[in-house]
C-alpha cells in the first residue's frame, strides 16, 4: 500500500448510461481481468529498473514504474470504454460518465522495490460509487483474483471462499501500518494481539484482502487505506463471504477498512469502533 497522495479530484455530475449502451459485468469483469494482467507485465517485465523513482522520500518512494504501469491499465481500458472515467493513486481522468476505473498499479510499492514478491496490480470498475467488478494480480507468483457482483470470486479461475474459523483466538489477521499511522493503530493492535493467534504485516492491502478471500488469513483492518487500495479486493472478499465495514476518513477517498470472515467480524468491528471513535 503506498499512502502518496495524488491530484485527483472529485467529478461532480456523471452522465447517467442508457441500458442499451451499458456494458454486462461479465465485460467488465473480463476487461478488469485484461488490465490488471497487462500492467502487471509490465511491472514483472522491468523489474531491472525497480529502482528507478520520480520522487524519494524518508518512508517512502514514487517511482517510474508505478506511472508507467497506470498508463498502461488507462490505455487497455479506454481502448475498450473511451468514455468511462478513471480515478487512479498516480492521477485521474475526470469524465462526466457514471461508469469509473479504479486503479492502484503497483500495490506494495516498497516490497516491488526490494524485490519481495509481495505486489500487485488492482483494478475495479464501480457505477454511480458501487463497484461492479475487481481483479487482483499478483504478477511474481501468478496468482488472478476476480469477481463481479453477479459471479463468484476466483483465483485463476477457481472458486474461492472465506475460512470458518470458529472464533477470534484461532484466526489470523493482516493489518498494515505507515510512516503517519494513526497512534490509534498501535493501541488497537496491543489489544487484539494476545485475543488473536497471529498478526502479520506484509505490505500490500489489496493481496492481504483477497487473502481473506481465499481463506489463508480470517481478518484485515488498517486504519490508513485510500479508496483504490482495497476497490477490488473488497468486492472478491464479500463475494467469498467476508463482511466488509468501512469507515470514510477526512482524507479525500481515505478509509478505514476492516474485512473479516462472518464468525469474527462482529467482535473485531466493536474493538475498532472503541478506539476509532468519531
């Protein structure tokens, strides 16, 4: 998850689509599918130059590659829908159309540049603020998440679905924490740490969350996340049967995520909703 902050601004009128011309969620299920595996080459096929940055910080990096990459996912997705609007963590293309993509193109920005294979490529589609359809990629280890509103949530075309651990002391969760965490994160963590069997951070939102999905972890909660860094792991996850709550932050498309299977969620909500009071 990268927390540089972007240029992007909100539209505020979208030309509503006729149904005659509205794309079916299987078209844009495939076209998320085709985009995120088209950056995601990208990334892996110049992973020589991962080292090569616009900008560099104390905590982190903005690099060439994450621009290239949002170029590439812009250019495959308005080759098929020239008229949708894209809101992107490297800058947006504001069009007055209900339809918008979401895309983050290198989630784990700093594990891409170590050469850690824990990154991704994540893109989603939503209308009118509803995602439709979100695919994952996880380039290094050739993993593809996928799923719409109307179609189950896979991993290289296989059905996936949540884990059914049975309470909070045997479950697993991913959480993510950056240079200007919330102190809240740190207390929060202190207190679900002996309640849970293990914590682990790992660095990419979006592979953490389809890992809920796929039942390698149980829960996610970070208190820092942005809109495009869980669009389209939080459609997979709910379509594997997790419970996703968000909570929208004073940042613009700053949230804080928590996704959960439906055994635990409850109990982690009620924790993070006594330290993260409005």
């Amino acid at each position: 998850m990268n927390s540089i902050k972007t240029n992007c601004t909100t539209s505020q009128k979208r030309v509503p689509t006729k149904d005659a011309d509205r794309p079916t969620n299987q078209q844009l299920l495939e076209v998320c599918v085709e985009t995120a595996k088209a950056a995601g080459a990208h990334a892996l096929n110049n992973l020589h130059r991962r080292e090569e940055f616009i900008e560099q910080f104390d905590h982190d990096i903005k690099l060439v590659m994450d621009r290239e990459c949002q170029t590439v996912a812009e250019q495959v997705v308005l080759g098929h829908f020239p008229d949708h609007a894209i809101l992107g963590e490297e800058g947006a293309i504001q069009k007055e159309h209900a339809f918008e993509w979401v895309i983050d193109p290198i989630d784990g920005t700093a594990n891409y540049t170590r050469g850690f294979p824990y990154w991704c490529c994540s893109i989603a589609v939503r209308c009118d603020g509803r995602v439709l359809a979100g695919c994952v990629f996880v380039p290094s280890l050739n993993e593809c998440y996928s799923a719409s509103v109307s179609s189950p949530a896979l991993c290289n075309g296989v059905p996936i679905c949540c884990s059914n651990v049975p309470d909070l002391g045997k479950a697993t969760i991913f959480t993510g924490l950056t240079k200007d965490m919330d102190p809240r994160s740190v207390e929060f963590f202190g207190e679900m740490a002996p309640r849970v069997s293990k914590i682990r951070i790992l660095g990419s939102a979006a592979i953490d969350v389809c890992h809920v999905a796929c039942g390698r972890s149980d829960g996610y909660f970070e208190a820092m996340l942005y809109l495009w860094d869980i669009a389209a792991a939080g459609l997979i996850a709910e379509r594997a049967g997790a419970v996703v709550t968000e909570w929208q932050r004073d940042e613009e498309y700053g949230i804080r995520y928590l996704c959960a299977t439906k055994e635990i969620h409850s109990e982690i909500k009620a924790t993070v909703e006594n330290y993260f009071k409005k």
